[in-house]
C-alpha cells in the first residue's frame, strides 16, 4: 500500500479545530475527515487510529506553541516587554475563538488525560518545558535589574502558568476584551513584583 501524500502541518492543525471545538469523545471520524481533508483509510494509516491522530495533533499544538514563544523571545534585551506582548496575543486568542473552543491542552488534560497516561505525559513534559521557558525569562529579567521583589523565577513562572490557563478558563464565560487584557495587564503586575 503506497503512503498517501498531504500537507502534515495543515491536516494537524484541522484535526486541532476538530479537537478543540467538540473534544475528543464527541468528535466523529466524519469531523475529522470534514476537518483534514483525509479519507478515513488515510487517517487510520497516516495516524493508526483517532487516538493516534490527536496524540500528533497536541505534538503539533505544542511545536507551533514553542515555536511562537521562541520567536517572541528572540530579542531578550527587554524580557518584561516580551512577556506583555506573549500575554497580548494570548488575550487576542481568547477573544478569537468561539465559547466551545478551549486550549488544545486544556480540553485534552480534563478531558481523556487521566485515563491515558501516555498523552498525560505528552503534555506534562510540555508544561514543563514551558515552564522551563519561563523561568529562564524571569532569570533573565532578574539578571538586568527588571524584577523587583525576593520570589524565584520558578515561582514566578508557577505563577504565570497558573494565570495562563486561569485566564483561558475565565475567558469561557468572560469573553470581554476590556476585561481580559486588564486581567493579562494585572497577572504580569503581579508575576513582576
């Protein structure tokens, strides 16, 4: 049987929406062919099965993530800027996806994580690699005089990932700009001092 050709990056990414926007239970193999563009034999041989496609598509999820952390935080001559904009597009996101859509992690971690030890892994070593990332941007803060205060940058990161998720689950019934970006403004106040 010859390997069916397609754009790896654009079917993940779909199968992401198809995720996101019903879960992981309630999203059919006619979702997911509707969402990719794949027939369901190229699903299963590209992917295994469903399972296997989600587990690519939070593969997916957390390289385009770091990739746009890396991007962001290229410049690390002004870190507390960096964080504010990181925040800014976070808020941006939020207010861009429908009341149904949630955080590809998010949706996977309440949804099938504690019955699947292998995508809880997946994304544990995720967060603690953004984690990771985070700290060393407060380190970095905290070596150019930016940080004020006696906290860690590993409790500042804790912290910020905290806020992070905090307010992509407040934004479910909060969906007002106004308000998302004066919390994200007061999550980095508070994360700085």
């Amino acid at each position: 049987m010859r390997n069916a050709e397609f754009d790896r990056e654009q079917v993940l990414r779909g199968a992401m929406a198809a995720f996101m926007h019903k879960g992981y239970t309630k999203t059919s193999m006619q979702d997911l062919t509707q969402a990719t563009g794949l027939h369901p034999g190229s699903i299963y041989c590209a992917f295994t099965n469903k399972r296997g496609l989600l587990i690519a598509a939070i593969e997916q999820y957390q390289l385009d993530r770091s990739e746009q952390f890396n991007s962001l935080f290229a410049n690390s001559d002004n870190v507390l800027a960096n964080l504010k904009t990181y925040l800014d597009y976070l808020v941006i996101e939020c207010l861009s996806c429908d009341s149904s859509q949630a955080c590809l992690l998010t949706k996977a971690l309440n949804e099938i994580a504690e019955q699947d030890v292998e995508i809880q892994n997946i994304i544990n070593q995720y967060l603690q690699a953004m984690q990771l990332a985070l700290m060393q941007q407060f380190a970095a803060a905290k070596l150019h005089g930016l940080l004020q205060g006696h906290r860690s940058s590993e409790q500042r990161a804790q912290y910020l990932m905290m806020g992070i998720y905090g307010l992509r689950t407040f934004a479910h019934t909060h969906p007002e700009a106004e308000t998302l970006q004066h919390l994200a403004e007061q999550l980095l106040t508070d994360v700085c001092q």
